[in-house]
C-alpha cells in the first residue's frame, strides 16, 4: 500500500511483549511495550498532533496556511513539525533550553522555527522542572498573540487525549487480544494516560499514573526534586485538565535512576531503544508486576526514541 504522505503513517506500532526481561527481573506475568518510538517523529505525540491539526482544520479553527505555536519539550513539537509541513503551516516550537538539543534539531530540521527560553534560576541543564515550564508558557502565549497564530494548547486541548482514547487504546486491545489487565503511563500532559483510561477502564483494565519521585503531586505528595532528569513530563503539576474525572487504579513514583537502569535493560535485553520515558514505565511496570498486578499483563508506552537522549547521561556508559 502506498500512503499519500507520511502523516498517514502515524499509528499501528507494534506491540511486543517483553518476555526476555520479565525473565531476567524474576517477574510474574508479562509486560507488553507498544512502539510509539518508531513513528515517524520517533514518539507518541506524533499521534496527539495529528489529531490535533486535522481537528482544528475540519473545524475551522486553523486558517488554510496559519501559524501553529506549542510550548514542548521536543517530542510533541516533532509531531507537529511533521504534520505542518504536511499540511502547510508554518510551526513555532516554544521550548525550555533544560531539553537536550537533540529535540531542537530534529524540530529544526522538519522546518520548524524553534525559540528557546532560558532555564529558571537554578536549573540543570537535562532537567526540566515546573518553574522551566512556566516560563516556556509565558513565552509561548506571547509568540501566539505576536503570529496571530493557532495554539495547539496539548495540557488543554482534548483532542490530545482524544487520539490516544480513539487510536492508542483501540491498538492495545486489539493487539492484545484482550488480555492486558493494566496499563502505566508516565504522566506529562496526561493526554495518553487519560485517553487510554477512558477507553479501557470500562473494559476491566487498570490504569496507573507514573510520576518522578520527589514530584509525585498526583499522588498527592509534596514536591522535594523538582529537577529529575526524565525529561518530558513529570513537571509536578497537581491540576491537569486531561486527568480530571478519570478513574485511576492507582499512583506510583520512580526515580530518575531507575528510569535510566530500565531504558538500558530495555536497549540490552530487547533491542528496543527507548527514552527516559520509556525506561520509567518499565519500573513501573516491573513495580506493578512485583505488587497490586502480580501475574497479570502490564501494557506501557515505549514513548520516544533513545537517539534523542544521546548528549544526556542516559547513555553515557551504559553498562
């Protein structure tokens, strides 16, 4: 089948149980990772911006040729890039510096105009907190009001979750056959924890908020690490708009190390090649496996790809 372009190839990754590290870990039951790190923009934000730019140009909220804006930490940014230049719209990527640049270039190189924000006081480079956050939000309104441009608004924007309820949950079951019994997701803008709960809650399956530990807010904690390495997400922020009303089984916190030793287990026992996200759903996963979900089927997201964690101490010897 020949596709008409490559947004048209967004979706329908593999599913592939990880049978060999459940293994190792001396787990019971199975995890299953679904490849979202092999779309096109090599994560699962290629799917949320799909959704989100066809949406808004059948609705007429996005003009024919308009600007589209975004605050990101690279990876939603990517999939717009790709889809606006599709679809012919120019795209601002409003991003912290605290990302590594990896995500910059990629966006820049799709033909997206990339502006920077400087960190808060304080900040790691590597590590994006919530005070980073806000000033890529006060940046980015500013560009949006300045380009007379469309916002594709990702923590707001229910098209967000929408695609991972319609699209991503559809997938999991389906591939599965029916058989996960829980899912874990860590939670940036919440679109993929909620969509995918919206979806499969009703059909028995239960859904885990993943967070950093130091800033598990969802859990109701209070924040003592702001900083954490897992870049995009876990920006300790207790009212997201996608969660709201969503049933959650449950809240588990990772640290930044143990998200790093899974990404490598993950590369070195199964050949997938995943971010810090990636490696954070997996501890937690393992964690669910070793607890509340003993025996049952864990699905997660491999999110992103490891290449855009390159200049990060993610591989910096990874043994």
């Amino acid at each position: 089948m020949i596709l008409g372009s490559v947004v048209e190839a967004i979706g329908n990754t593999p599913l592939v149980a990880l049978d060999r590290l459940t293994a190792a870990l001396g787990l019971e039951g199975r995890i299953l990772a679904k490849l979202d790190n092999l779309l096109p923009g090599y994560s699962k934000k290629d799917r949320a911006a799909r959704t989100i730019i066809e949406t808004a140009r059948a609705d007429g909220r996005l003009r024919p040729g308009q600007t589209v804006v975004e605050l990101t930490s690279g990876n939603m940014g990517t999939g717009l890039a790709i889809t606006c230049a599709v679809l012919g719209h120019p795209f601002v990527a409003v991003m912290s510096a605290g990302n590594s640049p990896e995500r910059a270039r990629m966006m820049a190189a799709l033909g997206a105009e990339v502006v920077l924000v400087a960190q808060a006081p304080g900040g790691v480079q590597g590590r994006v907190s919530g005070a980073d956050l806000a000033l890529v939000e006060a940046e980015t309104q500013s560009v949006t009001a300045a380009r007379d441009a469309f916002r594709a608004d990702q923590f707001h924007n229910s098209d967000n979750l929408l695609a991972h309820e319609v699209q991503t949950a559809d997938e999991l079951w389906s591939q599965s056959t029916g058989s996960i019994t829980a899912f874990a997701d860590f939670v940036g803008s919440g679109g993929t924890l909620a969509g995918v709960t919206r979806a499969l809650a009703p059909r028995g399956v239960r859904c885990y908020a993943l967070e950093p530990e130091g800033a598990a807010v969802l859990a109701g904690r209070p924040v003592t690490a702001p900083d954490h390495p897992i870049q995009g997400g876990g920006y300790a922020m207790a009212d997201l708009s996608h969660l709201k009303g969503v049933p959650l089984a449950g809240h588990l916190a990772v640290t930044g190390g143990e998200a790093r030793a899974m990404a490598r287990r993950l590369a070195r026992t199964e050949g997938v090649f995943g971010g810090y996200s990636a490696g954070a759903n997996l501890a937690g996963a393992a964690r669910l496996l070793q607890g509340p979900e003993r025996g049952g089927t864990v699905a997660i997201i491999v999110c992103d790809s490891g290449l855009k964690y390159l200049s990060t101490d993610l591989w910096e010897d990874p043994r």
